[in-house]
C-alpha cells in the first residue's frame, strides 16, 4: 500500500520563529510602524504574511502588501537560516522513507526559500517533493496540498500546526494530524479536523512509523586533557540540536551508575599503586557496562549519543601512554564493544605541550592528569597513528584557534559527515 504524508514546514518540521520575529520587526521599523509584542508576533508564523500584516498589524492591503516585500527582501538572505528543525524530525523522515511512504512538503512559504531551508538543514534528501508558492501571491492550502501528493497513492495524510492546514486537509480529500508542538492549540487543530493530535514529534513518529525507528548515530569526541573538549562538547550538541537531532549526551570513563564507580577507582588520586594492566582492564570494564547500559539502548531509539571519550581514549592513554601497545588494548576492548565503533569520531587537535599548558591554568589535575610529559606525548603520537589507521571516521579539528572558530568548523564537518552517512543508510 502506497501511502503518502505531507508535511507543512514552519511549526511542523522547523521552528522558523527567529527568523520570522526579526523580519516581521524589520518590517514594521522600516515602514516605521510600531513594535509588536512577542505573542503577536507568534501569529505571524504560519498564516500567510498578506493576512498577518492586515489582520495583527492592522494594515491596509496596500501597506501589508509592501511589508510582505521588505519581509522577504531580509528572509531571502538571513532570516531564511535563523531556522531550527525540531529534534527527532530527521528520525521521523528517515523512517518514513524507510518504510518506502511518498513524503511531501507543502508550505505557504515560496518554494525557492523553503527547498533553500530543506537543502540547509540536510532534509531536502528525504522528501520527495516541495511545494510552495511560485511567486509572492498567496496560494490556497488545499492546492499546495494536492500538487504535493504524487499521482497515485492508497492513504494519505497532512501533518500541520494551524487551520489552514487541516481545513487544506479536508478540502484535499485527506486525513489531517495536528502536530501539537508547532505554533497552534490544541483545540484550534481539534476544531479544525485533525483527526490525531501529536503532543510531540515522538508521539507523531510512533503513531505513523511504530517503534520501529531505524538506529540512531554515535558520535564520540576524543582529545588530550586540557584539548577543551567540554567546551566543543556543549557547542556541538546545541548545533546538532539545531539541525534537528535528539542529542544524548555521555562520558567515559563513566555514563551510568555502575561505570561511574569504577571512574572514582581509575581517577582516584591515592590509587597510585594501581597496575597499567588493571587500569587498562578497568577502562575496558566501565566501557562494557556503559555500552550495554546507555550507548547500544539509546542508539535503538534512533538518536544521537554523543560520548565524551570511548574506546580511542584507551588505544591512546593505555596502548600509548602506558606503553602496554595499541594491539593489546584494542583486544582488551574488543571483548567490550563487541564492534560497536563510532559512526564518527571528532578529534581535537592540540600539541601536547599546548594541552599540558592550558590544563595547569585549570584545575587540580587527576590521576592522569599528574602523567609527565613523555606519557602525553605518547597519547598524542597513538591518537595519529589511530586516525591514519581509520581516517573515514575521525573529523580532526585544529584546537590551536580561538573556541569560536573550532566550534564552527568542528560544527560544520560533523554535519557534512552525518548528512553523507544519512544519504547512504
Ligand atoms: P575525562 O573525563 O575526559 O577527564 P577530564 O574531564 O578531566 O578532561 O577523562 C578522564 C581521564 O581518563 C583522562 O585523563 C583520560 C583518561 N582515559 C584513559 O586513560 N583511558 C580511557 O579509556 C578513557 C575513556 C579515559
């Protein structure tokens, strides 16, 4: 059975409030009308603009007709971007395609900036085919609706936040899912003939695609101590957040209850009597735990589990730094990944003398952290040898530069890698 969903964009697969809040005040101050407070300006997302200028900023057709163009004279080039895509809409349309459904996407939105959207963010690739207004008149709902659908198909459905998208739903001849979490109520969408409310986007994906959801992606980050790795870590989950992933985030040594004590063991200062052998195991143990306990269930629920450290860490600290050899613990670890490798890997990379200067300006250094010199130049010696071995899946990242300008580039190869990866499943 062929089935086809069609999705509207702003509210429902992006939350393009930024982006439309600064170009409706740009509006209004360039027609040098005045501000307008916050909830209004959330009536302006969806509704076509022609009706919004008139209806919540009290223009005459003329005047709306005017702030419509220099709206879009700023949204063609910035507010198109001050965009987010709700987390957990990249599962729902993978899944979708999976499932081998037609997606489309009809918006009152004009169709070059909306494929300019859907291209950015990395969606265009799963959806079959956008429809928006040719040119800056106003379409109705119910044609964009229709010429969305392909020729033939047995069910199908429009996802939307407003109205105009149930009612467009009906008048089209198909079934309407109010997408809760978007920019309209409950009840407007009740009342205006969804016949599903979805409070969330997880809710929406389990009511169209099951449990069944696809695997998620790992992504793990690896560098020395004082590398700034906390920092990129909080930069790289709000970008991924932005392009719609769920992001869960987890640490090694560490991640759940069981492998965080064994972190107090490995890191305890008084420890200092502990084997290279029994440090080496007891990284390998926490990491067992961790994999079977967070990083294997979260990757089943289709998201993204990005881990401060994973298994390089040991190849580098205790292959390298320890001397105990790169063979002898990727065996050790073997046994507790049973091949569950990163789909990604971000390596921050910084000279060991860099990264030592930087950590003493820091905190009180761990265990590890007390090691000399010799021992974090061994780390970073097998850290290369680990990317020379598997460049596919490392994205190293030159640390050296200001935060900003490797949050940015680190931001912007791990995307390019995941939207490739995306293509390929
Ligand atoms: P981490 O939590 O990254 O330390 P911090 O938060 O202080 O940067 O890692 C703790 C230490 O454990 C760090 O020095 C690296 C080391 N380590 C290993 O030696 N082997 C491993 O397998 C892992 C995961 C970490």
């Amino acid at each position: 059975m062929r089935r086809a969903v069609i999705f509207d964009l702003d509210g429902t697969l992006t939350q393009s409030e930024e982006g439309i809040f600064n170009c409706v005040r740009y509006a209004l101050d360039t027609l040098h009308q005045k501000e307008l407070p916050e909830e209004t300006l959330r009536r302006f997302v969806g509704p076509p603009l022609q009706y919004s200028f008139v209806h919540e900023a009290g223009m005459t057709e003329e005047m709306a007709a005017e702030a419509v163009r220099v709206y879009r004279s700023r949204y063609t080039e910035v507010g198109l971007f001050e965009n987010r895509v709700y987390p957990g809409i990249r599962t729902l349309l993978a899944a979708l395609k999976r499932r081998g459904d037609w997606v489309g996407v009809a918006t009152g939105k004009p169709q070059g900036p909306s494929e300019r959207i859907l291209a950015h963010f990395g969606l265009a690739q799963w959806i079959d085919r956008i429809v928006g207004p040719a040119d800056s008149a106003d379409a109705g709902k119910a044609e964009l609706i229709r010429a969305a659908l392909p020729e033939a198909y047995d069910e199908a459905y429009m996802v939307g936040d407003r109205c105009f998208d149930m009612e467009g739903a009906r008048k089209a001849g198909i079934r309407g899912i109010g997408a809760g979490y978007g920019y309209g109520s409950e009840e407007e969408l009740r009342k205006s003939g969804a016949e599903y409310y979805a409070p969330t986007v997880q809710a929406l994906t389990s009511y169209l695609c099951g449990k069944d959801v696809g695997r998620g992606w790992f992504l793990s980050m690896e560098g020395l101590d004082g590398s700034g790795k906390s920092t990129q870590l909080s930069y790289l989950t709000q970008t991924l957040e932005r392009y719609g992933y769920e992001v869960v985030h987890t640490r090694e040594p560490g991640g759940c209850p069981i492998s965080e004590k064994i972190r107090e063991i490995i890191l305890d200062r008084d420890n200092q009597g502990m084997t290279e052998e029994t440090e080496a195991l007891l990284y390998a143990a926490s990491r067992a735990q961790h994999v079977h306990d967070v990083i294997r269930p979260v990757l089943e629920t289709g998201k993204l589990l990005l881990s401060d450290r994973y298994i390089d860490s040991s190849v580098a600290y205790q292959g390298g730094g320890r001397e105990l050899g790169v063979k002898t613990v990727m065996e050790i670890n073997q046994y507790a990944i049973h091949g569950l490798y990163p789909d990604i890997t971000v390596f921050l990379d910084l000279p060991h003398e860099v990264a030592i200067a930087r950590r003493y300006h820091d905190s009180v250094p761990d265990r590890m952290e007390m090691e000399s010199s010799a021992f974090h130049a061994r780390v970073e010696a097998a850290y290369r040898e680990m990317i020379r071995l598997h460049p596919e899946r490392f994205v190293c990242v030159d640390a050296s530069e200001p935060k900003e300008t490797v949050g940015e580039k680190m931001a912007e190869h791990v995307l390019k890698k995941l939207f490739a990866l995306e293509a390929e499943r």
